[in-house]
C-alpha cells in the first residue's frame, strides 16, 4: 500500500512547494488532475522523481460521454495519448468520470432510456480505450462519484456492471470513500463486491477532510480491501484543516495505523 495525494497548484512554484512538503510528512506518490498536467508533465515529474515521490495516477478527458460527437471523439484520442504518458512515467491508471451533472441525452423509450444510451455509449467508448491500456499495462479507472455531482455511476456495483460488459482487465473501478459514504450501504460490502475490480482507492472522510477527522470508519473499509487482496495506491483527496503540514502528517499517520490495524 502507498499513501498519495491529489491536491490543485496554481504554479509550477506553488507544486513545488507543496511537493517537498508531501515528501517531509511521508507521502509516497501524487496524483495529478489537469491543473497539474498543464504545468507540464515531463517537468513536474522530473520534480517528483527527484524528491523520491512517484505519480499514482492522471486524470482523463472526462469527455467520454459528451452529447458532442467531436469531443467524444478527443476524448477518446486524449486518454489513448495519456495511457502512453501513463506508461512513461509509470503512473499505475488513468482517471475517467464517465460525466458529471444530470443526464443530457433524450428518453428513447421504448426503444432505449437515457441510461441504457449512457450505459452503451460508455461500454463502447471503453473498448476503445482498453486495447491501449492493456498494451502499456496501465489500468483505465472509473470513479462513481455521489448523486450530486453525477446522475450516472453513483456507486461501485454500477461500475462492476460497465467493468463486466467491457470484459477488460485493464478496466477497474475507483472508489473513493466520501463518494461511497454517502452512496453506498455498507463501505466494506461495496469493496467486497469490487473484488479485483478495484484498482485505486480515493480517501476522505464524511465531511470531505483528511481522514481522521470526520466520522467515516476508514478501518472496516481496509479491512476489506485487504480481504480482496487490494495492495495498491490510498490517495488523499481532500480539504485539509488548519495548517496543511500538521494536517497532513497526521492524516498520513493516521492511514497507516488504520491500514496496520486493519
Ligand atoms: C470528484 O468529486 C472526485 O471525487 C474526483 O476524484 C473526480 O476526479
Ligand atoms: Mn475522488
């Protein structure tokens, strides 16, 4: 297991700082979403490899399921080039929300409903991508995300579903415990369920914080993780309270233990 973070920089200066600081509190890896990437890839990594830090994952397009057919298309063309970028700086997956917001596709039925034109159009898009992401060994990752940032992949059986209709093994689900504490019934269940489909792991607490300071119980949840076998990446994706360093020390402290105890 290695601990990351995912936080937004308004700088390469700012990174930079804030990099040597997530080195100094005992952060393994960053993640890094498209603020970072604008930065530029092949600098900040140089920065990252130079501090011992390693790049978890990347985010994708998030345009996969655009209603615009031409950006459906460049999404689909970004992701084939960052599975590439992936490979290169040996970042284990790459992150897709399928779409965010509410459903914007027409009600077909009888023929078809909204979700099934999701659900297939999503399905397709997909096994354009995995042939690329088994290639270069790096997983494509789908995050459900809560009903009020998503109508469509909520929770992780959802994902399972898509998982299996693509029938790749390159294909994984990335659940992320602030998403899951409000969607799923039982957090240990939804990751038992995963199984091998899970393939990175978001950490928040209840109230979006680090961990540790929310009521969020983080240690029946690794239990289960370790129960399917999950060894892989516990990325810190949240607001930090009061001094970011302090926080941040005893967030990572504390996901260790929690991990250890598990
Ligand atoms: C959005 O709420 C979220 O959890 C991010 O990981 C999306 O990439
Ligand atoms: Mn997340």
């Amino acid at each position: 297991m290695q601990v990351g973070i995912r936080v937004g920089y308004a700088s390469l200066e700012d990174f930079e700082e804030k990099v040597r600081l997530f080195q100094r509190c005992g952060v393994e890896a960053v993640e890094l979403g498209h603020d970072a990437l604008g930065l530029g890839l092949p600098k900040v990594q140089g920065m990252l490899h130079d501090l011992g830090l390693s790049v978890s994952a990347i985010v994708g397009s998030i345009l996969l399921l655009s209603t615009n057919r031409a950006e459906r298309e460049a999404g689909v063309a970004t992701d084939l080039q960052r599975l590439k970028a992936c490979q290169e700086i040996g970042a284990s997956g790459l992150i897709e929300v399928p779409i965010f917001g509410a459903n914007p596709y027409p009600d077909m039925s009888p023929i078809v409903d909204r979700w099934e034109v999701e659900r297939d159009l999503l399905v397709a898009q997909c096994k354009r991508i995995t042939p690329k992401a088994e290639e270069v060994g790096v997983n494509l990752l789908l995050e459900p995300l809560n009903r009020y940032e998503t109508h469509f992949l909520n929770r992780v059986d959802q994902a399972v579903d898509i998982i299996e209709r693509v029938g790749s093994s390159a294909l994984k689900v990335m659940p992320d415990f602030f998403h899951m504490s409000i969607e799923e019934a039982s957090i240990p269940d939804a990751f038992l369920l995963g199984g091998d489909h899970v393939g990175y792991v978001h950490l928040a607490d209840s109230n979006r914080k680090q961990p540790g300071v929310g009521h969020t119980d983080f240690r029946s949840g690794f239990t289960a993780l370790k129960e399917i076998g999950y060894d892989g990446y516990l990325v810190m994706e949240c607001g930090f309270e009061g001094d970011l360093e302090e926080s941040l020390r005893s967030a990572v402290e504390f996901v260790r233990s929690e991990w250890a105890a598990a």
